[in-house]
C-alpha cells in the first residue's frame, strides 16, 4: 500500500512509463484503490472467490505489462516504481508476478473446492432429512 501512502510519488512514477499520461489520474487512484477492495473482498468469505479472481487479473495485467518490458516492447525502459521491490530487475518482476498469479490461482481452486464441499455437505444433510 506504499501507492496510497505517497499518492504524488507514485503519480511521478506513472508518469515515467511508456503510455500516454493521459491514463496517470487513474491509474494514481485506481490501482491503489483496486489494490484496497481486493484485499477486503479475500478477507470476507462470502466475497472472498470475486477478491481471488480480481486479485488474479490485476496481476495478469500487470505481469502483461511487465513481460512488455522485460522483452523490449517498448522504445525505453520505464523505472521500476518505488514498491517493496524496487530493487527487482525486470525479469525477476516477471517471476515474482508469475509467482503472485499463482498463488491468486490457487486461492481460487481453494475456495472454489470449499465451495463445492459446503455444497455437498448440504446436500446430504438435506437428503437425511437434517
């Protein structure tokens, strides 16, 4: 959450990257923003699956993005931006994102199975008459 304690350092940040900078207003408040309710919709079980799934296109977009850098798509090479893993080159973000999309993957599967287990429980307890 390092994007929503300094805004203005992270709006610059944006500002250095290859797009047009027409998108840096939302981009500034957007992504911390999604960042924030993805976190709340996997903390609440009854949203928990929509945070995973949210968690994992988030990520799938950025490590798209990242993967753009790492194999030269663009012109120049935008800065890493300031987070907890400033000092990442740019392939290592694409394994580290890989890793994060993995992990989003498997809180799906997870929750996806518990679902389908509470489900099938109640479906027995129905059939018991319970």
């Amino acid at each position: 959450m390092s994007k929503a304690v300094n805004l203005e350092k992270f709006h610059n940040e944006i500002n250095n990257q290859p797009f047009n900078n027409v998108w840096t207003p939302y981009l500034t408040l957007g992504i911390p923003a999604s960042e924030l309710l993805l976190t709340v919709l996997v903390l609440w079980p009854k949203t928990r699956l929509i945070g995973f799934y949210g968690s994992f296109l988030l990520m799938a977009t950025f490590t798209i993005y990242v993967a753009l850098v790492t194999f030269n798509f663009y012109e120049r090479i935008p800065c890493g931006c300031a987070t907890a893993f400033e000092k990442l080159s740019w392939p290592q973000h694409l394994i580290l994102n890989s890793f994060f999309m993995l992990i989003a993957l498997t809180g799906i599967y997870m929750e996806r199975k518990q679902r389908k287990n509470i489900h099938l429980f109640d479906a027995k307890s129905d059939a018991k008459g319970l």
